[in-house]
C-alpha cells in the first residue's frame, strides 16, 4: 500500500488479506532457489503494453503521457473504422520506443490474444498493462510509480494493482458506482511462466486469460497502489456505446446472418424494445448519465492539460 498523502482509503476483506498473505508467502520461491528469478530473465526497465482497437480519440493523449518513462510502447493495433492506426503510425515515426502491430482478429479472445503479443513481444522486466484510453495524471505521477518499482526486491515477482478515476459520459462525470475502482489495469514482472488460456476445463474456449486477471502463478506477490493517478477515459461515440453492449451475444452465439455487429444491434433492439437504433442510444446515453455523479476536484485534483483539450 501507499503511504502518498493523496492516496485513497482501502477496506480490504478477511479474504482479500489471506489472499494477500498467501502469494506473500509464495512470493518466496525465487529466493529459495524453488522459480528462476526475474533478473534471469528480461532487460531491466519498463515496457507498456497496449490494446488498442478504434480509439482515434485517446491514443495520443494515452501515448504522450507514458512515453516519457517507458523503455518501450508496445502497440497492438486492430483498429478499422477510424484514424487510429494512421494516428500511432505518426506516432511510432517520431518515437523508436513504438513497436506498431497491426493485428486484425475479430473473435472474442482477440483482446487476450493481443495483449498476448505484447507480452511475448516484450524486451522488459516490468510490463506496464495498459488500456488505450487511459491516462496518467502528470509526468511526476508515473515517474513516482517506475521509482517504486527500482526500490522492490529483484528477487520476487510481483503483479501490482492500480487504480484508475472512471470517467463516464463525459469530463465532468464519473461513474456512480465505480468512480475510483481496481479493475484492469496492472504492473507485473515478466515470466517465460505466463501464457494466454483459452479454453475452459470442459475444452470450450473461454473469455479471459492467466494474465490480465488474477491467475499469476502463486510466487507472484499481488501489491495494490491506490494512487489516484490514472483518467479513464470511457468517453465514446454514443452509437458505439449502444451496440457494444451487444458484442457478447453477437460473438458467442456466431450471428452469422448479420453483416455486423451494428446491424444485430439494431435487430436486437427492434426485437427486445419495439423501438429504432436511434432511440435506443438516446435511452441508452440518458440511462448512463443518471448512473454518474460529478467530478470531484478536491478529492482527485484538477484535470491533466493533456486531456482537457480532447
């Protein structure tokens, strides 16, 4: 935990420490001689590993504010209906720390899949996973961050926790339920030991990987910073919005008949409501906004000047 002066209060469970005090214990075998240890493994330094798929928006208020601390930015890219790809070719021309891949799979895994590229892509001991919306709040802050890890000991693994500032709707909204949350964004060491699964115990294919949930392997210690330090943008296009809520069934029941996921999102709308595209994202976009309350600048600070010109 973090003892920063504008870090937020934590309650954590029975469970969530016995968990804590089990991987603390496992954290051991490196120094025992029972796992490899990590120095054997990758260059010391940082790699950020990112996702990014149609994100025109974000992706170089995402890069410009990481770029600065990263050894490498790793991009994988399955962008194809707006500028994003041009946008991080610009990028990675003026940036040789940018790897670009272009990585064009539709399927559901296709996220764990990417970032699975990313990780076997790696030049780096520390893998920074990060989402292409996400953005730090000032150099200082992800400086302070990279120092923390420098002071840990070389001879564990660890798989860090951070928590991010949801935005919802827009800049001056948060997210009511989950307005500063734990929830997918992470540090950890890299391991020859971490492999994408996907498939389930009966052989089905699943959603979900060991790597970007919580199946580290047991020497992997789990630490949690709860530093509000990072903007999730979750700011889109209405439409997308609307229709991704849809993805999941479009993807798992094979909606072959359909052109896209736009046009099984408009059917399924007609079908579950009696009500046009249109109508649905107008309900949708009004449901959203009254699950947000406002931002609030004396808890989380004033916004970064790199977002508020977005």
């Amino acid at each position: 935990m973090t003892g920063r002066k504008y870090a937020l209060k934590e309650e954590l469970t029975f469970r969530d420490r016995a968990f804590l005090a089990i991987r603390g214990i496992g954290s051991l075998a490196p120094k025992l001689g029972l796992v490899k240890k990590p120095k054997h493994h990758k260059k010391d330094g940082v790699t950020f590993i990112v996702g990014v798929k149609d994100e025109e928006r974000w992706i170089k208020s995402c890069i410009h504010s990481i770029q600065h601390v990263a050894d490498e930015i790793i991009i994988v890219d399955s962008s194809v209906e707006d500028n994003t790809t041009k946008i991080v070719e610009s990028l990675a021309a003026d940036n040789p720390k940018i790897k670009h891949i272009k990585f064009y799979y539709s399927g559901y895994n296709a996220i764990a899949l990417a970032y699975h590229i990313g990780l076997v892509s790696a030049s780096y001991k520390w893998i920074f996973k990060w989402d292409s919306d996400l953005v730090v709040k000032s150099p200082e802050a992800i400086q302070e961050w990279v120092d923390r890890l420098k002071r840990l000991d070389p001879n564990r693994y660890y798989a860090i926790d951070l928590f991010r500032i949801n935005f919802m709707g827009d800049l001056g909204h948060l997210s009511r339920s989950e307005p500063f949350a734990c929830n997918g964004v992470r540090i950890f060491t890299w391991s020859s030991g971490l492999h994408v699964e996907l498939k389930g115990n009966d052989g089905e294919q699943v959603i979900g990987n060991s790597i970007w949930g919580c199946r580290f392997p047991l020497y992997y210690k789990v630490l949690r910073w709860n530093d509000p330090y990072i903007f999730h943008c979750n700011i889109k296009n209405p439409k997308r919005l609307f229709i991704r809520k849809y993805w999941y069934d479009y993807m798992i029941h094979k909606e072959e008949r359909f052109k896209n996921l736009e046009e099984y999102a408009a059917y399924r709308i007609q079908q579950d409501d009696g009500i046009s595209m249109e109508e649905g994202i107008k309900t949708a976009m009004e449901l959203i906004m009254k699950d947000t309350i406002p931002y609030d600048k004396t808890r989380f600070g004033e916004l970064p000047e790199i977002i508020k010109n977005v």
